[in-house]
C-alpha cells in the first residue's frame, strides 16, 4: 500500500473507514479541552473486530494533558492485550462548530503510533481530515513519522 491515499470526500473512503470516522466523532463529543476548545477523538478497531475510542483530556497543566489517539491506544493495550490494530481514525472539531477541522496527529501521537505498529510487527492504517480538506489514509502508521526513534536509538 502506498504511504498516503488522498481522498476528496468521506464518501470515497472503504465502509470500514467511514465506520471508524463516525465512532471517533462521538469519541470527540466527550473531549475535555476547557483550555484549547479543540475536540479530539480517535477511533481504532482491532482484528478481532472490537472498537476502542478515546478523546483528548486536558488539564490547567498543559504538559499532563492527554490526546485522543494515546488514550484510545493505550485503553486497547490495557483491555485487549496482543491483539493488533488494523485501523485507526482521528478527528477534530472547535467546541461550538459542527464542521471537523483538519487535524493530524502530534508528534507525540506520531512516535506512539509508530511504536505500537513496531510492537505488532504489522502495519496498520491512520485516517484524518487533512490539509485542503480532504481525508487522508496511511498506510501505515509510521508514514506519519519517518526516521522514527525506536530501540535502536537506545543502542539496543
């Protein structure tokens, strides 16, 4: 699969990703972003079939703020331990506005990604509304971060 496919509406997406990108719109509903107004929410499914969700948390002390794809990432590695992921969905919308923003994951998000496709020794791909609106699928997730740290910066 190539790095990017760019799509110019929602509706050119596989069924599987439209699915994904309506469940982390529902995750983004539950954000709490007090401070940015920036609603996140991520969706990934597993392939055993289960949805995890997850949507930013921020806090007064910006640095302990949580976002949206990590705590989806994290809660499936808590509940469903060794089970891959096969797709994951971001979104983001301005608390007030109906319309998502185009928004990719952070840097940190980027690296986390690209770690727990490490751990599973097998890709899997990221869907966003991107620049020039339009959705964007990887295919894999470390596309999203090339020259990526990993163990062998730790000279492991």
């Amino acid at each position: 699969m190539n790095d990017f496919t760019v799509f110019d509406s929602i509706e050119l997406l596989d069924a599987e990703s439209r699915y994904l990108i309506h469940k982390a719109k529902e995750a983004a509903a539950h954000a709490y972003a007090p401070y940015s107004k920036f609603h996140v929410g991520a969706a990934l499914i597993l392939s055993d079939g289960n949805l995890i969700t997850g949507s930013n948390q921020e806090n007064a002390s910006y640095p302990l703020c949580m976002c949206g794809e990590r705590v989806a990432l994290y809660a499936a590695a808590a509940q469903f331990p060794g089970v891959a992921i096969k797709s994951l969905a971001v979104v983001a919308f301005r608390k007030g506005q109906k319309n998502l923003v185009a928004a990719t994951p952070c840097g940190a998000c980027r690296q986390v990604l690209h770690e727990f496709e490490e751990r599973q020794k097998n890709p899997f791909s990221v869907i966003f509304f991107g620049p020039g609106e339009k959705w964007y699928r990887t295919g894999s997730a470390s596309a999203l971060l090339p020259m990526a740290f990993d163990k062998a910066g730790l000279g492991h």
